[in-house]
C-alpha cells in the first residue's frame, strides 16, 4: 500500500494540499466519531444487560451472598441462548462487510449501532464477573494504549503495511484458540491468547489507522462521497473491534474478580 505522503504528493497537482488536509481530518474525525457513539451504545447496553440480569430474589442460579440470577439472566447466560449471544458479534461482522456494498451510508451507519448494542449485550457478563472499579480502570488504560497507538498510526512515516498480513495471520490464529478454548478451559492456553491478543490488537490499532488515512486519499479521487461515507463506517468498525478486543484481554490481566 503506497504511504499517504506519496499519494497526496501525488494528488496535489489536481487538487490543493489544503483540500486534501482538510478532507482528511473531516473523515477522522467522522470515523473517530462514529467509533465512539458505537462504544457508548455498547458500554450503556452492557450496563443495562447486567443490571437486569441480576437481584437478590433467590432463585436456581445463585452467583454470591444474595446474588441471583434473574429469569432474564438464567435465559442469557445459562442456556444454549448464549452461544447465539457468544458469536453473535463475529457473524454481524461478516454480513456486514458482505452486505456493506448494497447499502446506503445511513443505512450502514445504523446496522453499525445495532451491531455495537449486539457487542454490549455479547460482553455484559463482565459485569457479572470483574469489579465495576476495575472494568473502568482497564477502560482508561485501554483509552490511553489506543490513542497513543492510533496517534503512531497517523503520523508516522514508517509504512505499515507489512504488517498486514502477519497481523491477520495471528488474528486468524487466536480466534481458533479462542474457540478451542471454549471447550477445554485451559488456564494456560487462555494466559497465551490473552498476551497474543493484546499485541495483535495493539499492532492492529497502529496499521488501521494508517490504513483508513491512505485508503481516503485513494477513494477521494473518485468524489464518491456516498462511497467515501461507507468508508467512514467500516473504518470505525475496524477501530472499535481494534479497541473492544483490546480492551477484553486487557482486562483478562487488570480486572479483578468479583
């Protein structure tokens, strides 16, 4: 993938330096945006997942001293039901990119929300399982590593393509062991694919953001703005799965167990 200097270079005999800066910082700024109100959508349903998942009215599924599973949360998180809600997440992201082409920009815009309140719903047992304090401060150390990394991505000069391939191959990878893992619980394993994950994640923030900002100036030319709003979305979504599943292992390391 040719780096952002050579193609703006490039595209400044057409078009202004200006032109191309300040369209560049509209589309960050819509992806970073995007990303975000997707992130609120699925910490708030998570929350509110958790809450309602939860009482001290006794019944059949007793997590703690005066801790029950509601009726609601027993369907969630202790029936065949939440293997739909597991991979739930990883099936929406694959119709998504699929479907991506046939649809408007608002309309992906909106399927996008709805996959990051499916996301909250799919990660609200972290409630259930790691201490409120600590989730929050995993959030924060995981907000800190993915700006810093986003930051990398978009203002070096290094070309990180390279490490594309390599980067999917490991995804590819640990999402075989992740799955293995459902069914062997391994302690050990689960140590290694949480390690794993956070670099490929952490590699991944830095090559997608360099990525998002190459891949604008090359679909600029066209003036397809309809397109370049599509853009925009699955940007984000790669940005928020960067940070999500960044976030995830971290807390596998920083969370503390209720």
């Amino acid at each position: 993938m040719a780096d952002y200097n050579t193609i703006r270079a490039g595209a400044a005999a057409g078009t202004r330096t200006a032109q191309i800066d300040e369209g560049l910082r509209a589309h960050m700024n819509k992806v970073y945006g995007t990303m975000s109100v997707g992130m609120l959508i699925t910490a708030l349903v998570s929350w509110a997942v958790a809450g309602l998942a939860v009482s001290d009215v006794p019944t059949a599924y007793q997590l703690g001293p005066d801790t029950y599973l509601t009726g609601m949360g027993a369907a969630i998180y202790a029936s065949p039901l939440k293997w739909l809600i597991m991979f739930a997440p990883l099936l929406f992201v694959f119709g998504f990119s699929a479907g991506i082409n046939r649809m408007s920009a608002a309309t992906a815009q909106t399927v996008f929300y709805a996959f990051a309140a499916v996301m909250g719903l799919s990660i609200s047992s972290i409630f259930l399982v790691f201490t409120g304090v600590s989730i929050v401060t995993t959030f924060l150390v995981t907000s800190i590593a993915f700006a810093s990394l986003s930051l990398y991505g978009y203002t070096t000069k290094k070309d990180l393509s390279a490490m594309g391939t390599f980067l999917m191959m490991g995804l590819i990878g640990l999402i075989i062991a992740s799955i293995i893992n459902i069914f062997v619980a391994s302690s050990a394993l689960q140590f290694a694919i949480s390690v794993i994950g956070v670099l490929i994640f952490a590699g991944l923030t830095a090559y997608d953001t360099q990525s998002i900002k190459n891949e604008y100036i090359q679909m600029a030319q066209s003036g397809d703005q309809e397109w370049l709003g599509k853009a925009a979305i699955m940007g984000a979504l790669r940005l928020y799965l960067d940070f999500i599943n960044m976030f995830m292992f971290l807390l596998q390391f920083l969370g503390n167990r209720e």
